[in-house]
C-alpha cells in the first residue's frame, strides 16, 4: 500500500489507521511476479462514511493467504468497530467467505471470526434470519447441538418463511433441523436460480453431508 511518500505493509496496524485517515490511497499487489499498483478509491468524506469497511471486506480470503505477508489478526483487526461498520451489507457477504474457508482448511479461526461478525449484525439487526442461520450452522459445525429455544426458533422462523413465501429460509430451517428429506423436497421446488444461488452458499454443502 502506498500512502504518505511511503509503502506500507497492508497487513499491518499502520495500513488500518492509514485506511481510516485518507480518502484514497493505491494498493501494491502482485501479478506473474511484477509488481503492479492499482489505485482504490475510497469516498471523499470517509471519515464521516455511514458504512466504513474492513479494507479486506471485500477480498477473496482464498487470494489472501497466497500473499507472503499475510496477516490473519491483522484481517481479523480490520473487522473491529474501530474499522469497519458491523451493519455494512459486507459484513454478511465477508462472513460466508470465511465459513467456505473453513470447510476447504477446517481452521477454527476462519470460523469464528465468522461467527463474530454474524452475532454483531444480529446484534444491530434482531430479527435478522439469514445472520441468525449462520449462527446456528457455525454452531452446528462447531460441534455443538442446538439448544430446545434455539430449535424453536428455527421453528418460527420457518413459519415466517412460509408465510412470506421465502422458501430458501425454509429449506435453511429444515437443514439445520437435520430434517434432509424435508429439506430435499423444498429445494426441489424452487426456481432453477435459487437452486443455483443456494448451491453456492456454506448451508447447501452442510446439507449435503446429512445422513
């Protein structure tokens, strides 16, 4: 990263506090190993920004680790309050990537930290359904059972969908209810597009490996 006549580390505290100071800034990276800079622009009023955002917010955590400076605390830092707004649409966005990256490494930090951002949303979003399903499948991943209120919920919560015809909730609910032939009838009724959206998310491989 550049900024201030200088290079920074981009995975590093200075990166972060620069992050926050300036408008814009151009970013070092790597490509067939030359060095290309890129700029990234940031708004103008940044400091005074609705919605800031982690500067990894919306980088592919498969990419990241390829870089040879590679700093998870440092990633995980840049989603503190201080850094990133937790009712920015990324947050969610950021929070599947990491679960995918803990089904492909089974490293538990990738998922807690999933974990941390999805129960910070719910925190500023309550009625939330699709923060409250990633908490419960971080937490069946985790090996944890869900509790008799948390089932309930889940209950509700899918009379809800049914109600409002959201029938991807539903086949979630089910899911996590470890109820697959219910969960393979919903799915098989939906759209050919939802079908495609759902197959890309963490829930629809968990749902693969029900007995």
């Amino acid at each position: 990263m550049y900024a201030d006549g200088c290079f920074f580390n981009l995975y590093s505290e200075e990166a972060l506090k620069i992050m926050d100071r300036y408008s814009s800034i151009t970013d070092v990276a790597s490509n067939h190993g030359q060095d290309t800079v890129e700029p990234v622009m940031l708004p103008d009023n940044r400091e005074n920004y609705d919605q800031k955002v982690s500067i990894f917010a919306s980088r592919k955590i498969e990419e990241m680790v390829k870089d040879t400076n590679f700093d998870f605390e440092i990633v995980k830092l840049s989603f503190a309050d201080g850094h990133h707004d937790i009712q920015a649409d990324l947050t969610i966005t950021s929070s599947l990537g990491y679960i995918d990256f803990y089904d492909k490494t089974l490293d538990e930090n990738y998922l807690e930290l999933a974990l941390d951002l999805n129960q910070r949303y719910l925190a500023k979003f309550p009625e939330d359904d699709i923060a409250k399903v990633n908490i419960y499948l971080i937490k069946l991943k985790q090996g944890h059972e869900l509790s008799e209120d948390e089932q309930t919920d889940l209950y509700n919560m899918q009379e809800r969908a049914e109600i409002n015809k959201e029938q991807t909730i539903c086949f979630a609910c089910e899911v996590l209810l470890k109820n697959k032939t219910k969960a393979r009838r919903i799915f098989a009724t939906l759209p050919d597009e939802e079908k495609e959206e759902i197959m890309e998310f963490p829930i629809y491989r968990f749902y693969q490996d029900l007995e």
